[in-house]
C-alpha cells in the first residue's frame, strides 16, 4: 500500500478507494499527536500532507481536496487526503468522506485491489516522487 517513504512518514494509498485516489499520510518514526512533534517537524509533516494532495489532484483531477487528521480511533498521528468529485452524490459534497454510510465506504467492491488500483497506485506514486524531487527531496529507496 506505500505509495513512497516522505520526509515526515510514508504515504500509502487508503484501504478503500469509493473516492479514488484516497490517501494516506503515516507519521514515522510513530507519534500519537501532531503537538507531539518539533516545530520543524510539524512543518515537514503538513508540507508533506500537502503534497500527497498535490500528487491526487494531479492524477485523479478531483473538484477539491480535502485533509483531515483526526487521530479518534487510531490513536497514531496520520492524516487522511481526500479527492472529493463533481460526481458524487449531492447531498454528500458538503459533507465530509466519513458521512458516507460505513456501508458503502468499506463495500467489498470498493476494497484496494492491485488489480483495479494497480495503475492508479503507480500514477500517484510517480507524480508524488516527481514532486518531491521538485523540493530537492529523494526517498531513501530510490535513489
């Protein structure tokens, strides 16, 4: 599910993919809050945060992204990149992810494959990695 190691963490591609192109940031080494990071650390994380959407945006070309770092049910600090669409629902577009019913957010149909999200993964991780190579950043494992 890693898409590629960052400075703050590693970003993944989420468990689910109703909207495609969900992302995730995973603080490493693992805190439990975002307080419990230096200054210089929050920052790295956040712009990292940021790019994984810039990445999304990117490939998935999305009506807007939204982050969110909620840490209530899983009590490590991550942060979660939402591609929201023109196409979903109306009623959900104001809404957050979350407010789709559990249901259909973890749908078998809607589980990561690498057979149908295969491409997808590649696609982020190669905008992600041309990315951060544009802010003089290159993961350990591909140099």
């Amino acid at each position: 599910m890693v898409l590629t190691r960052m400075r703050s963490g590693f970003a993944v591609i989420g468990d689910t993919q109703f909207l495609p192109g969900y992302c995730l940031l995973l603080a490493s080494p693992e805190k439990n809050h975002l307080t419990d990071l230096t200054y210089e650390e929050r920052s790295l994380f956040l712009l990292d945060m940021s790019l994984i959407g810039e990445a999304v945006l990117a490939v998935c070309q999305p009506q807007r992204i939204n982050y969110e770092i909620l840490g209530n049910s899983l009590p490590m600090l991550h942060a979660h990149v939402w591609p929201r669409y023109q196409w979903e629902p109306e009623e959900q577009r104001p809404r957050t992810a979350w407010s789709y019913p559990q249901e259909h957010r973890n749908a078998e149909e809607q589980e990561y494959s690498e057979e149908k999200h295969g491409l997808l993964k590649r696609r982020l991780t190669e905008a992600l990695l041309d990315i951060l190579s544009q802010h003089g950043y290159t993961p350990p494992h591909s140099k």
